[in-house]
C-alpha cells in the first residue's frame, strides 16, 4: 500500500480519508479543524501538523476543499516545493474549470502529474465508499490516479484532459439542481389535483417523467427510499452547496457563451432559499416553497 496525503477533512473528504486507510494506506491526514483531525485519527490515518508535512514523502497528494482560492494556495504554499516528483497529484474539490487548468498548468510545469476528480455521491457516499469521480488529465495521470479513486468510489471515470471533470460535475449538478425543482414542483401540482403522493410516486417512477430526484432522492418523506425528507431534511447534500455548484456553472456557461435558462433559473430559486437562511438544509427540502 501507499504513502497517501489528504488535505481537507470536512464533511466529504473525512470519509474518503477513512476509506484510504481501511484500504491499508498510510495517510498522513491534515486540516484546520482540530476535531477532524481526531476523528480522522480514529478512523486509522495519521494526523499531522500542517499541510506540507502530510505531502512529503507522500506517493499520492489528495485535497479536498472549499474553493479554488484555497486549491491553489495549498498547492502553492505545501505541495510546489515538498511533492516527491513521482507523487501523483489529485484534487477532489469543486472549484472552477479556470483554476483546475491553472493548477494542472503550474504543476505541470514543476514536472509534477495532476488531476482534477471532483465528486458526486454526498456525504453517505463518501462515507460508504461508494462515489463516482469524474477526472480532468492526461491519460497517464488519470490511470496512476484511478487506484487510489477506486477505493474511494464505486465508479472512476476519465472524462478527458485537465478541467473535463469540474466541466463534468458543474454540467450534472446543473440538471441534478433543475430535475429536483422540478420534481417538487410536480409533487406539488399533484397535491393540488387532488392525487395521492404514493400514487403519483408509483406511477410517475415507471412513466417517462421518472428520474433520479423522483426515485432515489424523492423530496417527499414516507414516499420511494428512505431519502433526508424522512429526516426534516437533514443531511444529504447541503442546499449552500448545490449553490456553490450552480453559481460555478452559471460562470462556466458565461465564459463559454452557453445559453442555461433552466440552469439561470435553478440558481435564482436555490439563492432565494439559501438566503431564507435554509443553507444547511438537504437541497430537496426546496419543496418547502413551493
């Protein structure tokens, strides 16, 4: 097994830490936040004082965190300068198609192999070892990357050179964002009909308007499989985050002079309901406006 890195220990990458190490990696685990570091602890990696000291030595640098703002000063600051030059560099965050580009760019140039493998799945995912990636690279850092994914994921798949995979997870986080309004907007029409939530449930799930939102993350509780409408909406995927992900898409459609009605619109509904202050609030429980 491997000498691995992970830098970023919150809610997504302390499962993906834990998953790394139950694989038998030695992972030399870093971040701000002292609890995570314990927990990562108790799940079998090595905490370590900073973030430079978790890189060297390492054959494998993992982060995972908030903006590109904070990749690129990791990378700056810990990885440029401290990486083994045979170390495979992979970032899960979700930042901008831009600042992935940048970052493979500057590692690039420091003979250093980068991808960018951001994520989708959510927290239980992460947990279960079960999420998919998405990977932005050269082909030869994709396939020294793709192990060390695997046992973080139930599906590695190279979606073309550096920045493919946050083009990749801003274009499904687009359409998972619309799908799920209008999904609730559909449950809602049919309240109003006067239909049973089951009743549309079982019909609209074997019809053509059936899809994921509908039937793995339906937004109403007691309908389809146990989804955080069974648990007033807590836990899932953050509404604050499927916000993040719109706004990113909303800049990369601009920039490539995409035209996102749907998408524009998605944003608009999820600003309003993450400024109601419903932030932390499962993304699905937009069904409460309407």
């Amino acid at each position: 097994m491997a000498r691995v890195a992970f830098i970023g220990l919150g809610n997504m990458g302390g499962g993906m830490a834990a998953n790394l190490a139950k694989h038998g990696h030695d992972v030399r685990a870093f971040d701000l936040s002292a609890a995570a570091l314990d927990k990562a602890q108790a799940a079998g990696c090595l905490p370590v004082a900073g973030a430079a000291e978790a890189v060297a030595g390492a054959e494998a640098i993992v982060t995972m965190l908030p903006a590109g703002a904070h990749v690129e000063s990791v990378y700056a600051d810990a990885v440029f300068g401290h990486a083994e030059p045979s170390a495979i560099l992979i970032d899960c965050s979700t930042i901008d198609v831009a600042t992935a580009r940048r970052v493979a760019e500057a590692a690039a140039a420091k003979g250093l192999a980068a991808v960018d493998a951001p994520v989708s799945g959510g927290i239980g995912a992460a947990n279960a070892g079960t999420l998919t990636f998405m990977v932005g690279g050269p082909e030869d850092a994709f396939e020294r990357a793709r192990p060390f994914l695997a046992d973080m994921g139930k599906a590695v798949i190279h979606a073309g050179a550096s920045g493919a995979g946050q083009a990749a997870k801003m274009a499904n986080n687009m359409l998972l964002g619309a799908t799920m309004i209008a999904t609730c907007e559909a449950f809602r029409l049919a309240e109003r009909l006067g239909l049973d939530a089951q009743t549309f449930y079982d019909i609209s799930s074997v019809s053509s308007g059936q899809s994921w939102s509908m039937t793995s993350y339906c937004p109403l509780p007691g309908v389809g499989p146990e989804t955080p409408a069974d648990h007033d909406y807590q836990g899932g995927f953050a509404a604050a985050l499927m916000l993040k992900d719109l706004r990113l898409a909303m800049q990369a459609a601009e920039g490539a002079g995409a035209t996102t009605p749907l998408g524009a619109h998605a944003t608009a509904l999820y600003e309003a309901f993450v400024a109601a202050g419903n932030g932390g609030t499962d993304f699905s429980g937009i069904i409460r406006t309407l």
